[in-house]
C-alpha cells in the first residue's frame, strides 16, 4: 500500500497508489531487497508511511542510473512528486530499459575468508587448511618461528599468506599489555605517544618490516596503532607509518604487497565527527586493502549489535568502495557476515575474536572472566557457550543442527560435551571455522545486491528462533544483536 493509504490520515488513492505499488515491485525485483522492512504485521503495513528505501545504487550500484531514478521516483512519499502524466513514465521507462540492455552485466564481487592464526594453533594442523579452504591466512607475527610453517601451510592449500605485526600493543599501557609484549618485540622503549622525529619512525618502521617480510608471506599488514576515542594522534601514525612501509617495500625492491592496518574505538564510526576524520585519513590515497580492526565495551566474541556503530561501518564500506579499497574487516564473532553482505570484500577471523585491552572481562569483572567453550550455530548466526547449547538441543533440537563433520564426530564421541579433551575441542574449533567459512561461501555466490536479501533472510529465521529457545545467560549469546542488524539492513 501507498503511504497516503497507511498514514495517520488515510486517504483512498489514485493511480499514483498504484503507481507507487509498481514502483515498489520494481525496486524488489532489481535489487531483490525488499523496499521496507518490519518484523511485525501492524510495522510492515506502516512501513511505506514511515520508513524511506534504500537508495537503488547503494546497494547495486551496477544498476544504470536512469533505472533507479524512475524507480525511486515512482517510490516517493509525496503523489504529487511521482509521474503525474502516463506518457511521461512511459516515456522514462523506455529510456531505462534500453539503458539496462546496454549496461554490463553484474559482477559478483570478491568475498573472501580469512583466517587468523596466532602464536600455537593447533586446530590448523591435521589437513584441516585443506578442509576450510581459506582465501588466506593472517598469521600473528609473534608465532615466532612458527610463522615460515604456517606460510608454507597456507601455499599448499593455495591460500595467500599475510603477515599482521599486531603492533597495536606496543602503545599499550604496560598494565593491560599481553605479556609478550611487556618488552616491546622490536627492541625500543615504550611507546605512549607518537614518534619525536621521522628518524625514530622510519626506524620503528624498518625494524617492523624487516619482521614481517622474513618468511616471505604474499602480503603484510602495515605497523598500525590503535586509537582510542578521539586519539587522532594514534590515527595519524598508523596512516604515516602504512605509506612509510610502502615506500620502504618500493625501495627495496621487494615484490610484498601491503594492506594498510586500522584498529580504532566504535566511537570511530558510531561518531559522525569522529567518522569523517577516519574517512579523509584513509581516502587521501588509495590503498591495496584496509585491515580493520575495531574494538568496544561489548565481548568481542559476541556479534556487534550497536547500531550507530554497525551504520558507520555501513558508511566506511560504502565511501572506500568508492574510492577502490577493499575493506577486510578483522575478528568480530559473525559481524563479518553482515559487514561482507555490506560490501567488504574479506572477513579475517580465529577462535576467540579478542582484541586489544579488554579487560576487565566485558561480562564478569573478575579475573578477566570466565573460559567457556562456544559453539557456533549457523541457524542462529551466533557463537553461544555449550551451557545455552544443550538448553537449546534439549528443546528444538532441529533450530540447532550443527552440519559440519567435526561437529558430527565430536557429538558421536561425546555426546553431552562434558570436559572435552584436547583433541574434541580442536574439532569444536575447526567445527566453528568451517561452519562460518560455509555462509560466507553462500553469500559469495550472489551478486552483490541479494547478498543483503540474503543476510535478511537469515536474521529474521534467528529471530523467530530465538523466541521459542530458552533465555540465554549470557547478552552476547542472546539475540539483541538481530535488531541492530535488521535495523541496518533496512
């Protein structure tokens, strides 16, 4: 129904009703996103009154722009703003359609997966690269010696091999900082503010690439800083130091390409201000790649909910797209799902998605919080403890299939999980991992304006299943995160 049909004061309508009606089946078909979005029946028959429709282009922006324009004009709120005479549609529709027989076809984008190894990864062994099939590898630079293993590993199963120097901590205060890096593993002393003079950076700078390049991995991560709310100062090293690397790898003749490395606070992108700052740091050239790495207060193995922050990675995507730089976004439980339905172009993920200084624990403050093995439940897109688990087994077991053969061999061999061995936890990890990897393989084979419709769909089957499973004790294991998600979609 049109909006004049559904407003606070309804009115019978016209043919610029229909006209709206058509408009509104147009805008599905093209994008396979639905115009307007609700989860109840009473929102849905308000949302043409409330709501306003994606821009076509924004969500495929292949779609010619004499296309979208009638289209969204058919869509206005206002009947006196649609095509007021029929030959003058007509006449525009004509013109659409014959730019749509000259435009390209559509391209699926690239949607890649990504996994992180860290220092001992034991769950990567065993063949199991060759079972995930990764687009590529980001191995932690503190593996040590381990790093030349895990590249080689990475190459036999045709995975690019990138190299992160996870430098975020040197500027940690010591307190927080992981033990490893008590002592800062390039030799200096600590580092709490930015660098005194280009010396002191280039140095920094070579000392680092030096790391990084030794087992010569297909690509590195650049040395990057996290920036905490309004520390511009960190934000503006990370970006100098990524072009002074580069300059370095030209200078060297060394054939390694480079992703510029980001690890800011949500109030990066929750914050309009703050949004635009990051956003002409990382457009005043373009990059091969951003790696970006957010922290918040919400568990980092819980997916990302809040919805000013899920907008501003919304908007990040859109304007780097724009620019020509693919975004990989790093670690954040199955927020890279919805973050590659938006446009990013990869998903670098691990076991744990932690990630920088959080501590005290962001559900239990004491002793850092508990250690709890999570499973992931591809029906739910979200990782739950084995406690919520075998609750939610025990009443609809058909909302909680697993579907991968590690989880099957895993619950063949221990049925109630009970203390799991080393070994039935490394199948729970690699069971997680490849569960993920499966989605993202979905979205990949869409183009790029049903991968949204797609990501809907899969919200709104969580949603309703939630609603029939018993309460979970833990926020990050609950559903609250769908709504932003939705909300984001729409």
């Amino acid at each position: 129904m049109s909006p004049e049909q559904v407003g606070s004061s309804p009115v019978h309508g016209d043919w610029r009703s229909d006209q709206f009606v058509i408009g509104a089946l147009a805008y599905r078909l093209l994008t396979n996103v639905q115009p307007f979005y609700a989860l109840s029946l009473i929102d849905r028959w308000r949302a043409p009154a409330v709501q306003t429709p994606q821009p076509i282009r924004a969500i495929d922006p292949e779609i010619p722009p004499a296309v979208a324009d009638v289209v969204e004009r058919m869509l206005h709120k206002q009947p006196h703003r649609r095509y007021l005479k029929v030959s003058e549609l007509l006449t525009d529709l004509t013109l659409a359609i014959s730019s749509m027989q000259s435009a390209s076809t559509i391209e699926t984008s690239p949607q890649r997966f990504l996994l992180n190894i860290g220092q001992v990864k034991n769950y990567a062994e065993n063949g199991f690269l060759s079972a995930l099939r990764p687009h590529g590898v980001v191995i932690d630079i503190r593996a040590g010696s381990r790093v030349r293993e895990f590249v080689d590993a990475a190459h036999d199963v045709g995975a690019e091999a990138i190299v992160d120097p996870v430098t975020h901590y040197v500027r940690s205060p010591l307190a927080v900082r992981p033990a490893g890096f008590r002592k800062l593993p390039y030799g200096s002393a600590p580092v709490l503010t930015g660098f005194s003079d280009e010396t002191s950076r280039r140095e920094f700078c070579t000392n680092v690439l030096d790391s990084v390049t030794a087992d010569e991995p297909d690509a590195i991560v650049s040395p990057y800083f996290y920036a905490a709310e309004n520390e511009q100062s960190w934000l503006t090293e990370s970006v100098a130091c990524a072009g002074l690397t580069e300059a370095l790898l030209t200078q060297h003749g060394q054939v390694t390409s480079m992703w510029l490395g980001v690890a800011v606070h949500s109030s990066w992108l929750a914050n309009e201000r703050q949004r635009d700052l990051l956003l002409t740091a990382l457009t005043a050239r373009q990059w091969r790649g951003v790696h970006l790495l957010l922290s918040t207060t919400q568990a980092p193995f819980g997916p990302l909910g809040d919805v000013d922050t899920l907008r501003g990675l919304r908007d990040l995507i859109a304007v780097l797209r724009e620019a020509g730089t693919p975004v990989i976004v790093g670690r954040r439980a199955s927020s890279g799902l919805l973050l590659l339905a938006l446009g990013a172009e990869g998903w670098s993920t691990g076991v744990s998605g932690n990630l920088m200084n959080m501590t005290p624990h962001p559900e239990d403050e004491t002793s850092g919080g508990r250690s709890l093995d999570r499973i992931y439940i591809p029906g739910l897109v979200n990782l739950v403890s084995i406690e919520a688990y075998l609750l939610m087994r025990a009443r609809r077991p058909e909302y909680v299939e697993l579907g991968t053969p590690q989880a099957a061999a895993l619950l063949d061999g221990n049925p109630s999980l009970d203390d799991l061995s080393t070994e039935e936890r490394i199948l729970l990890l690699q069971h997680n991992l490849i569960a993920q990897s499966r989605q993202v393989s979905e979205l990949a084979t869409l183009p790029a304006g049903q991968r949204i419709a797609r990501l809907r769909t899969w919200v709104d089957v969580a949603t309703e299943r939630y609603r029939e499973l018993p309460p979970t004790r833990l926020p990050s294991e609950g559903p609250a995160f769908l709504e932003g998600w939705a909300e984001v979609l729409a």
